[in-house]
C-alpha cells in the first residue's frame, strides 16, 4: 500500500497543527566536526610507538604537578614543557584512553550535544564547550593539586554540556517535555529563558540532575569506568564541568527571555 502525501488535506492530516518532523539525533555539524577530530587524535595516537605517545601524552594531558607543589609542599620538577599549562586545559579534553573511552564519550556528545548545539549555534556552542572543559580542569587541577596524576578526555566538557541540556530540554516545548522530539533551531530557540535557581523547581530537571550527578560521584569515588571494568575516573573533572554547565549556559544562550 503505498503512500500519497500529495493527496493529503493542506496542513497534512493534523492540520496545522502537525508538528515538522525532524530526527532526534540528526547531529548538526558542529558536532559531527567534533567527534571527527576526536576520532582523528586518537587514530593519529594509534600509529604512534609507545615512546612518542607517551610524550604525546605528557605534552598535552592535564596534569596538575605543572601548576607547583604538592599537597606536603614538596616541589615537583617537572620535565616537560612548562608551557604545556597554557595550552593542557583545552588539549586534555581531545584525548582519550583507549576506543572504548572514545566511543563512548561521543554518544553522550551527539545525544545531549544535538539540542544544545542547536539551541546556542556552532560558534557560542564551542566557546560554551571548551569553557567547561577549562574550568572542568580547574576544578581537577585544584582537588589533586601539585600531583603527577594526568587527565585526558571529553567528559569534563561533556558534562557541562549534558548540564546545558537540562536547563531547557525539559521545559515546556522543550525535546523531552513531549513526544516528537522536535531538534530544530527555531524551535529549541523559542522555549523561554530562564534562571538557572527557577529549573530547579522542575521534578523532570531536578530528578535527571541528581541521578547523573548521584552516578558520576558513586563511578568516580568506586573507580568503574562506563565499561564497568575498574578505572581512574576523574570525577571532579566531571563534577566541575557540570557546575560550569549550570552557571554558564545561560550566558551564551540566544533564547528568548522567560515573561516575569
């Protein structure tokens, strides 16, 4: 039985008021940009020996023994590039452990990055994207300050966006406020704006809040990776690029205002 849309009543079958179809997860560019560089770090690492990866490594992960002593007060000298502080709190965030890590990381991107990317635009969302990595490494550099402890991957970032997502998706209109899960532009920009204080009266919001931030201090205090096999988590990275999500989505926000 095939089907006619040309013979549809104008307006479709619903009328006017038949919502535009558009694919949940139809990542915008940004996005797909994004994951493709990960990806490309990561296959580059790949063909490296183990001696060149490790100074890779070194070169451009986070570790917090840059920025002075450690926590006794004994100074770490450190062999590599001091200015390696300058660039590490960004450059962490491009590496990962292993596929595994990777893989994952980028279906939390494109899921919660989708309507986020489209409610801000490419350009405020990458500066959004890389201001909580920024203080994402803050927060993990002054929780294990002066250590040898290195630090590498997305989810610091990702958990300021995922937060970002949180503060609208569940807004009336918004993605998960309804069935059909409308990502467009026009649309996510058209549910209103509003303080971060007042998202918190909603049960959805708040209930999502606390199980992942319940979920990313439980894998992180355990040590079980995504995989469930035992692992390093940083989880005050994590925590710290979700209080950035909080606190600064709403500054590069396009959105309409919330009437008082």
């Amino acid at each position: 039985m095939s089907e006619d849309r040309g013979q549809e009543p104008e307006g479709g079958a619903f009328g006017d008021r038949r919502p535009p179809s558009y694919p949940a997860f139809r990542a915008p560019g940004i996005l797909i940009g994004l994951v493709a560089v990960l990806f490309g770090v990561h296959l580059a690492r790949a063909f490296m020996d183990a001696q060149a990866d490790f100074e890779f490594l070194v070169t451009f992960a986070l570790i917090p023994a840059r920025y002075g002593a450690d926590i006794d007060g004994t100074q770490i000298v450190f062999p590599y590039p001091l200015w390696g502080a300058v660039w590490t709190p960004v450059t962490y965030a491009f590496l990962h452990s292993d596929w595994m890590h990777l893989a994952f990381n980028s279906i939390w991107l494109l899921a919660f990055g989708t309507p986020v990317a489209r409610r801000l635009g490419p350009v405020r969302f990458v500066f959004f994207y890389l201001a909580c990595a920024i203080i994402a490494a803050i927060v993990f550099v002054a929780a294990q300050v002066g250590t040898l402890v290195p630090v590498i991957g997305a989810s610091g970032a990702i958990s300021g966006v995922i937060a970002g997502a949180a503060l609208f998706v569940f807004e009336r209109g918004g993605p998960l406020a309804r069935f059909g899960f409308d990502h467009s532009a026009a649309s996510l920009r058209a549910i209103p704006r509003r303080p971060a204080h007042k998202v918190f009266t909603s049960g959805p919001a708040m209930i999502f809040i606390a199980v992942w931030l319940g979920l990313a201090m439980l894998t992180g205090l355990l040590g079980i990776g995504a995989t469930g096999e035992a692992a390093n988590i940083a989880w005050e990275a994590h925590l710290g690029g979700f209080i950035a999500g909080i606190l600064l989505f709403r500054r590069f926000d396009p959105g309409v205002e919330a009437p008082e």
